[in-house]
C-alpha cells in the first residue's frame, strides 16, 4: 500500500498524509495535483510531496479523491523553495503553496444552499428578518446557490451565521460542489481534406465549388494561408477567424464546406500569448561606461552570487540588463526579471520583444486566473531558454533552468507582501531562488536600500557603479521651496508655490512635460468641521476617512468602506463639514485650473483598477498625448520618458514625517527616483520639492544627489539605535475584537519572550493605525543578531506561541509574524 505526503493550501504546519488509490499508485509522484477531502466536508487541491510505503499509525488516513493531472504541475525546486519561504518568514508551506500557485489550478469546494423542500415553519422556530429574506431569495431561483452570491445580493455581512441558523432550523440543506477556476482557452482551425501534392484531389474540390462563389472563395484563401501549393514543409495551421477575415465569408459557409467533406474542422487548446510584432535580434549599443560596468559585472559573479549594479538615474541600467538576459539565453537558460510595479512591464515589454520576440513572457496579478494558468503551463511544459518579466509573485513559477535573476529598482517596498502571508520579500526570495538553481543575481538601483548597500560595501556582494548618466546628460537641478516662507509672502496658490508654477508653465511652452507627484490619492486626506473640529472616521479602522470626489464619497482606505458626506456634522448639529488637504484627485483638479491648454493624465490606485489602465496611462505619456502626469510613488519607479523636464514633489513632508526607523531612506529614495524622470533626454530637469521643513537632513543630501552621504548619515544612526542591517527584526503582530483583552495578552505575550530573549524584545506597543476592520492590533519588536538560527527562533516562537495557546491566553486572538518589515 502507498501513502502520498500531500501540501494543502490552509494555514497548518506541515503535510498530511492519505492513502494513494490503487487505481492510481502507477500514475502519481511528487508534484502532481490531487484532490483530496479536509476536515468533515471540505475538498482542496493539494501538491503531492513525498510516497512513502509506510502509513502513520497514529489516527485514520483518508483516501485520495482524485489525480487531476496526467504530469506534475510543480517542479521539485520549487517544493524546496516553497519550505524556504515558509521557514524564514514564520509562516506555514500551505500559506506559501496558496500564494505561489495560480488560484485557476486550485479547485476547492464551494459552500451551496438550498431550500429543504421538507421544511414546515414551527411556531417555536419562527424565521426571523434575516432568515426570511435569504429563504426568498432561494425559493425565487428555485436552485442551490454559493454562499458569497447569497451575500451579495442580500448584502448580509455574516452570511454564514444566517444559514447556521437555517441549517439548525432545517430549513435549508447544504452541499459541497468542487469548483474548477481554470478555463483553457480553445481555438478553432479549419484545414483542407486532402492530402498535400494530390493534384487530382485537388480539381475534383474545385469541381465541387464552382457554384458556389463564396465557397470557392474560402477554397483559394485556405490554400494561400496554409501554404497547401507551396513546395517543401509542413502545412500552416489557418485558424477558422483568419479564414472568414481573408475570404470575406461566414462562418456557414466555412460548415457547408465541411459538409461536402472539402475541410476539416478541429479544435485545440492554444496559449494565450504570442509576440506577433518586428523581432530585430539587435542588442542596445553600449557607452563606454556601459560596456565597462558589464564587464565588471561579469567579472564580480566570478567571485560573487550577487552583484548590486549602482547606477544613477537614466545611466542605462536596462540596456546591461539586456545584454545579460541575451547571454544567458544563448547559453540555454532562463532570465527572471523582476520589476516592483506592473506599470514597468509595459514599457519593458516591448523592448525587449524587439530584441528577444516571443522568448519574453510576462507575468503579474493584472492578468486574469485563466491567463496565468497558461503562462504557468507555457513553463511547465518548456524548458526552452526565455525571460520572464514579472512582479514579485514570479518568484513562484516553474523554471525549469534559471540562469539569471535580475532585481530592478531593488530598493523597492514593493516588492515586500505585506497581506496576507506568506509577508514575504521578493528581492530577498529571488535571491534564494537564483542560488537553488545555481543562477546569478544582479540586484539594480539608483538608490540601493541600505541593507543591500552595506552587504556590497563589506564584501558580501559584489559592487559595480555606473556614475554618469546616458549619453553626458546631467543629473536634474533639485530645488527646495521652503513653503512657509512662501505662503507668508503670499507666493502660493492652493496647493502650488508660484515657483513651481511658473517651471510647469515653462515646459509646456517649450513643448515638454511635467511629473507631479503627491503621495496621497483621493481628493482630500481629511474632512473636518470647521466650526467644532470633528473629524469622520471610519466605523471599522482607527483613521480618518479620505474625500473621493469622483464617487462623492468617505472612503477608508484600510477597509475601502465608503461613507456619505454629512450634511451637518454629528457632533455639533450645524453645517460645517468641509475638506481639507490635498490628494490627487484634487491636484488634478488644481491643474486643470491652472494649465487649462495641457492635457493631464492622473496615475494612482483608483485610476489603474483595470487591467489595461496602466499601459494605457502611460502610452498616453510617452507618446505625448498628455503634457501633466500627476501621480502617487507609482510614478517614481523606473519609469522612462523622453520629454519629461520639471518634476513637482507637491508635498515632501508626507513622505519625510512617517512614524517608522524607514522614514528617511524611504523619502530620500522615493524624491531621488522621481527627480530621476527628469532631463533623460536633454539638460533641461528641474525638480522642485515643496516643504515645511527645508532644514530636514534628507533634503541637504537630495540638493547634491548625494546618495553616498545619505547612506553614511543613515548608517550611523541605525547603527546607533540598533536597527538593520546590524540586526534583523520581526514584527509580532496580535489582532483581537477587544481592545483590553489584546493588550493584555500581547503584555503576557512579551513578557514571555522577555524570560527568553532579554533586551531583544520591545513593546508591545501600537502600530501607526492601530484598528483595521474592527480588530484592534498591538505589536512586539524583536532584534534578533544577523547570525542568529532563524530555524532556533522560529522554534522559540512557536513554542511560545503553543503554550500561550493551551492556556488560554491567546483565546479569539490572531498571532502572525512580519520577518524584515518594510
């Protein structure tokens, strides 16, 4: 008898183990899909990770219900680096499994309801507001329906409490159906009847058409588009809709042609994507410092897994990346090149196509379950050389030979996931997973985080710098306008100094663009009575509630719960709520007043929800159709545009004055980005930083583009206070509905930890927004030594974790853990 160790993508340590049908004990190994049943009646897909003859003796093993694949899905490395993860960011493999795989290639079981046709109200169970409408809904459709469709239309919050209440009350049954997500998509072709080179087949087909125009029409474009006359190689495949295109016919006639027994009419699963554009196969043209800096590259991995490649803004990092990818591939491996924002993949996308064609894959969450299913199984089922350009979830896929891994924009919060587990980040992650395959990294930036910067500058990776911009050009001029002096001398204009004003204005006059970057969206960060000073907040979080004008609404934007705008305020009674502050929505709105000749896109969260939202934005950009981008960070990340010449940092203190150790390498970075879309092309950048506190540290280092002294100021100060890269530091984080029962356990919790790691436990303490959804949150800091067992504390944790729980401390409460908080 077999027992198959199968990984279940639900938050519980380890695998289980089931016993592995006959049926099925020829077919199955490690990596295939099976679906397997999990507590009293629930079914999920589960990984196969281990066979094994012998059986666990201590409790029942349930049988696999099904095999759903004839070959794995998932390759061994990737099982290995799934435990990594798992492992070093506290968290369990099935956390891991269900944020790596597609959710097209989980089939889970859904929860139905449906009327008891039996059912007979009692005077003693009376069906109360709630019950009634749902029994309503479910009689009015006459079917089972899932649970989260009841709740939509219901609008119930609970839903589940409701049909409890039925189900006790018998007035409903309830059934569990398996849910397949995965739609492969099916194309259809059309080919002649006859064998290639029959001349004889062929006259007696056009015998059979000669009455019909149309049909023969179809006849001699079906023999043009396969090649059917051509001398040599195999026929082309002609797709149905490339044949009613080309022949101006419809899909009848194309039937009727079949009919007669003239073509053949057949349908197979495609991929969904192909690169159909010009392939030039010609690689960028390098500087002299280019092609020095790719030779130190090559020359840092003889010594070094990893290399950070320092190169200012606009030096031309992408064109080494390329060239890289180009070795790589004709060496027959694969390229990962990660990017922090879907929005660079579309102007990477069609550079590198130029050059690499249909060898470059695209992966990221704006692509909907069916098309990354097919770019899972494009992988899977190729070990062929490709690069893939993704966010950070491409970590996950099948590469069956990476050669190479590429982080750009390293730097980048973006690529640490912060909700749900695995917390995970994916610069880190890559790394791991570029060792596992014996595969170099190249870590890019302009403005290497200092973690990375410390490890290159002590000879942990290797460091190569690219310290002149592409073609001579100058970094931009960098301006601080000190806003109270401005506002004082009567030099603003809403939320716009005159100074920045006027550079705008002197773009657009020179045909140029402009960046204006605010780190808020929304209209307005905060509503307020302006005669008693309430302020709406949100029901569910501890923050205050964000103006969208577009929608009219209040909307938190921790919780995206929209509230109506009182007409009098609630506290006072009178009319007096008014909004306050400046998001992008208004800025955008500002502009609009001010430029009224310029064309003005806008690029934040609620602008870029759909899929195309993004390329579209920015094509609009490049190509020129829109003069003013106004934006959040979206627009500080690696962007690349030719006619950009002022950037407009509309309020840098928002960035500067954030409660966290980050603060400050997070401002430099992000205003040294964006001030880096600036002058790429010509000498012309000005970037004007509008601030209350001209005087702040990070700004005397932003004036010089003085990274270098920005990391040797910073470095002392972490080193002073202990923070990384002199330590590494977890995040305990204990969520509850009731805020006395989190405080004290999260007290007891650090209490306990104290008995073991002494001073390296702080707080608990609260979290810069210390309610999200109604759940009160405090949180524990442990520095931990760089050298230190993670495997040992992880150890430590849990067994803290285990003994909280058995007695009873931890009662209602969720406990997670955040490893290298961004």
């Amino acid at each position: 008898m077999t027992f198959a160790d199968v990984l279940v993508p639900v938050p519980i340590m380890g695998s289980f183990t089931y016993r592995v049908p006959a049926e099925m004990s020829d077919t199955l190994s490690v990596g295939h899909r099976v679906i397997v049943p999990f507590g009293r009646k629930k079914f999920y897909t589960g990984i196969v990770t281990g066979l094994s003859n012998i059986g666990p003796e201590d409790y029942e093993v349930k049988d696999i219900a099904f095999q759903l694949d004839s070959r794995p899905v998932v390759r061994h490395p990737q099982l290995k680096f799934w435990q990594w993860v798992a492992d070093y960011y506290l968290c369990t493999p099935g956390e891991v499994m269900r944020a790596a795989m597609p959710a097209g290639l989980k089939v889970e079981s859904e929860t139905f309801i449906m009327p008891n046709p039996d059912y007979e109200e009692r005077e003693d169970e009376r069906l109360n507001q709630r019950e009634l409408a749902v029994m309503e809904l479910l009689l009015s459709t006459d079917k089972k329906m899932p649970l989260d469709v009841i709740a939509k239309k219901t609008g119930f919050a609970n839903i589940v409490s409701v049909a409890n209440s039925l189900l006790a009350k018998e007035a409903v049954m309830i059934s569990e159906n398996l849910v397949e997500r995965y739609r492969s998509r099916k194309e259809t072709y059309v080919r002649l009847a006859i064998p290639k080179g029959d001349s004889d087949a062929l006259h007696k087909v056009f015998d059979s058409v000669k009455s019909g125009g149309k049909q023969e029409k179809a006849l001699l474009a079906l023999i043009e588009l396969s090649g059917f006359m051509r001398q040599g190689g195999e026929l082309n495949e002609v797709t149905r809709t490339e044949l009613i295109e080309r022949a101006a016919v419809t899909t009848t006639v194309v039937a009727a042609m079949a009919k007669k027994g003239i073509v053949e009419i057949y349908t197979k699963e495609v991929n969904r994507f192909s690169y159909s554009g010009l392939v030039s196969g010609k690689l960028p043209v390098l500087t002299d410092a280019q092609g020095a800096a790719l030779d130190a590259v090559h020359k840092s991995w003889l010594e070094h897994d990893v290399t950070l490649l320092h190169g200012v803004t606009s030096s031309g990092k992408t064109e080494l990346y390329i060239h890289l990818i180009d070795y790589v591939i004709r060496n027959g491996r694969q390229a990962l090149y990660l990017v922090p924002e879907i929005a660079l993949t579309t102007q990477l996308t069609g550079r590198l196509q130029r050059v690499f064609g249909d060898k470059v894959v695209i992966y990221h969450s704006k692509f909907s379950d069916n098309e990354r299913v097919d770019l899972w199984k494009k992988l899977l089922e190729s070990s062929e050389p490709c690069v893939v350009i993704g966010a950070r979830s491409s970590v996950f896929l099948p590469f069956a030979s990476l050669g190479l891994v590429i982080v750009d924009e390293e730097h980048e919060s973006a690529y640490k996931q912060q909700d749900p587990a695995p917390r995970y980040n994916a610069r880190d992650a890559a790394m791991v997973l570029a060792s596992m395959h014996g595969a170099k990294t190249l870590l890019g930036s302009a403005t290497p985080s200092i973690e990375t910067y410390y490890k290159a500058t002590t000879g942990r990776f290797g460091l190569v710098e690219l310290t002149e911009r592409f073609e001579g050009m100058k970094l931009p001029e960098m301006r601080v306008i000190d806003m109270s002096d401005a506002r004082k001398k009567g030099l603003v204009s809403g939320t716009f100094a005159f100074e920045t004003e006027r550079l705008v204005n002197e773009s657009l006059k020179r045909g140029e663009q402009s960046i204006l970057f605010i780190n808020r969206r929304g209209y307005a960060p905060i509503a307020r009575c302006r005669l008693c000073g309430y302020v709406p907040k949100c029901n569910n979080c501890d923050v205050s509630l964000t103006y969208h004008r577009h929608v009219d609404k209040l909307v938190c934007h921790y919780c995206a719960t929209p509230y109506a705008v009182p007409d009098v305020c609630p506290a006072c009674q009178e009319p007096g709520i008014e909004v306050l502050g400046y998001g992008t929505e208004r800025v955008e709105e500002e502009v609009e007043s001010l430029f009224g000749n310029a064309t003005i896109a806008r690029m934040d969260l609620d602008t870029t929800r759909s899929k195309d939202s993004y390329e579209n934005i920015i094509d609009s950009f490049s190509k020129g159709k829109s003069q003013i981008l106004v934006g959040t960070q979206m627009v500080t990340k690696g962007l690349d545009f030719d006619r950009v010449s002022t950037v407009g940092v509309v309020n840098a203190d928002s960035v500067i004055n954030f409660p966290d150790f980050r603060s400050a390498e997070r401002a430099f970075n992000m205003i040294e980005q964006v001030a880096g879309r600036a002058g790429r092309r010509n000498d012309n950048g000005i970037v004007a930083i509008q601030t209350y506190n001209p005087s702040h540290p990070v700004l005397s280092f932003l004036l010089q583009h003085d990274y270098k002294g920005f990391y040797q100021h910073e470095l002392a100060e972490r080193r002073q206070y202990n923070y990384p890269p002199f330590v590494r530091v977890i995040y305990i984080y204990l969520k509850h509905r009731d805020q006395a029962a989190v405080s004290t356990m999260s007290f007891e919790y650090a209490a306990r930890l104290r008995e073991l790691l002494g001073n390296r436990v702080s707080g608990p303490d609260e979290p810069y927004v210390a309610r999200v959804q109604s759940m009160y949150i405090r949180r524990i800091m442990l520095k931990i030594e760089n050298n230190a067992s993670i495997t040992k504390v992880k150890k430590l944790l849990n067994d803290v974790r285990i003994e909280m729980t058995n007695r009873k401390l931890l009662s209602g409460a969720v406990l997670y853990y955040d490893v290298d908080p961004m």
